[in-house]
C-alpha cells in the first residue's frame, strides 16, 4: 500500500454540515436499488462506506432536501460511472464512453433514445436526475450546466486518450482539462440551484466570476490529486497533479506532493483576492448577492477537504500532518 504524508491544505472558509444529510443518503440508497445502478449488495456497502451524499451535504450546507436528493444522486451516479471510466480508460478503450456521452447530451437535448436508455441504467438515472434539476433551474442554468457537462466529457475523453502515454502531454494541458476531467466545473453550476443562488446574466460574462468559479473548480481537483494519488499509484494510474510534477519536474516524491500543495494554496489566495476585487469594483445593490455566490464557492472548497478527510474512507491511505 502506497501511504504519504501532506502538509495540511489552506482552507479558510467556513463549513457546515447539511442537516437533511442522513435523509438524502436513505433516498439515494434506495434510489440505486431502484435503478438497478448496483446489483451486487457487497459492492454497494463499499460504495456506501464512502459517504457520498456527505461530500454534497458538505458543500451545499443550505440545501433544501429536493434539492439534497438531487445532488446526492448525481454524485452518487458519478462516482459509480467514474470508477467505470478508469476500468475502460486503463485498457485505452473509450467507444463505449463517447457512445453513452452522446445519448447524455440528447437528454439535455430534450431528445429522447427510448430503446437506448431502455438497456442502460445510467441513462435511466440521468434522465430522472435532469427532470428534478429542470424544476430547479431556468433555461439560461440548463444551457450553462449543458455546456459544463459537454466539457466534462471532452476532458474524460482527453483523458482516455492519453492515460497510457503520459509522455506525449505536458504538466500544462493536464492542468487545463483537469477540471473537467473531474466534473468540478459543472459541479459550480450545479451550486447554484443546489444553494439558491442565482447571478443576473451578464455576471456569469464578467471575467472576475469566471475566475472565481475557475479557482473553486481548479483548487478542488487539486485537493483531490493530493489525497487520491496514493490509490490512483496503486492502480497504476499516474495522471494526477502530484505525479505529473513529479514525472514532468524529475523531483522526488515528497517534492512533487510539496509543489502541488504550492498549487492548490496559491490558487486559494488568488480566489480570495479575486473575491475582493470583484465586490469593490461592483455597485453596492450587486455586493450582498455575490457576497452569497462567493461564500456558496467557499462552502464547496471547504466541503470536498472536510469530506475527504473526515467523512469517506475513499482515501483511507492518506496521514495528514499539520
């Protein structure tokens, strides 16, 4: 077993716990038996141990229950699909993905594939996940969550491609498609209907709110590089921020896991300077709403650290210091 010991992640941002937590985790267990999603009951204990639907009570603290179930059943869908993709992506297969990414997107389309989404329970359960996000955001939030979600997917299929031959990227472009490739970019759209909080249009154009969301995104997948990277090693999987600095820098390995805590730390800085460039070059009747967009962004940060290492077991391999 790989084990590592990191330097504790700067996080200074509130956190707080869903209170419909333990509710929302009943209806998603049942939820998957529903749908079939997993069949087998041991795998799905190990799924469970996991606490899933406590990554998004985390992060979407003011949930209201509808809108906790819905949230918790993405994630829930995700993760299940997302160790699905390692097992396809290890082997450099990815038809199968691009086939099920395009009867995704004509769900959002509003096209319908009924012999399709027939034989497939993710399809089944993205169906029935968009219809309850439907009643919870307006067109111009589904356009913007559509657009986040297509880009997910370009990056995972980046990923496949190249999971293999790590030589033929470089530190740069897996930096660009990360957030992507772990879904964090839509998961700041997803906030907003989750914690009710909604921009005026033009805001989600300005260049200050996109590099907000871009830093909540980006220091998340970071976060996430460095508690999972001992796992991904053992799996043979070296397309995680610590290892590409590693590989890429030829620095050793308590090295690489120090420059890529740099990372995350000097991109939490930058969000909170952006944050306070943005309120005071705003006009005061826009400050107490974006006050609320920038404290939803700090409760998703704060939620992916506390959740990974106080609530799952998923990276059980991790000794955290200081």
């Amino acid at each position: 077993m790989v084990t590592a010991q990191l330097p504790g992640l700067s996080c200074p941002f509130p956190g707080n716990m869903n209170p419909f937590v333990k509710k929302s985790d009943l209806h998603t267990a049942s939820w998957v038996r529903k749908l079939n999603l997993v069949t087998d009951h041991s795998v799905w204990q190990g799924y469970q141990q996991q606490k899933f639907t406590w990554m998004v009570a985390r992060m979407f603290p003011n949930a209201s229950l509808f809108a906790l179930n819905i949230a918790s059943d993405f994630n829930t869908l995700l993760f299940l699909w997302d160790d699905e993709i390692d097992r396809i992506s290890g082997d450099g297969h990815s038809e199968g993905f691009e086939m099920l990414v395009r009867r995704i997107l004509d769900i959002l389309k509003g096209k319908s594939n009924p012999a399709a989404e027939a034989a497939s329970p993710i399809l089944i359960a993205m169906r029935d996940i968009w219809k309850r996000m439907q009643q919870l955001g307006d067109t111009p939030w589904q356009q913007r969550f559509a657009k986040s979600l297509q880009a997910a997917f370009t990056a995972n299929s980046w990923r496949m491609q190249h999971v293999t031959d790590l030589n033929a990227i470089s530190l740069e472009e897996y930096m660009e498609y990360r957030p992507g490739i772990g879904g964090a970019n839509f998961f700041v759209d997803l906030a907003e209907i989750m914690e009710n909080v909604h921009l005026p249009e033009h805001y989600y154009a300005d260049p200050l709110v996109k590099k907000l969301a871009a830093y909540c995104s980006r220091t998340i997948c970071w976060a996430n590089d460095i508690f999972s990277f001992p796992k991904e090693l053992e799996q043979g999987d070296e397309l995680n921020l610590v290892m590409m600095m590693k590989n890429k820098k030829q620095l050793p390995l308590e090295d690489a896991i120090t420059a890529a805590v740099a990372v995350h730390d000097n991109e939490i800085q930058e969000f909170l300077h952006t944050a306070e460039v943005l309120l005071a070059l705003s006009p005061a009747s826009d400050r107490p709403l974006l006050g609320r967009y920038i404290l939803m962004l700090e409760h998703m940060m704060e939620g992916n650290i506390s959740w990974s290492t106080k609530d799952t077991i998923r990276y059980n391999q991790l000794q955290l210091v200081g």
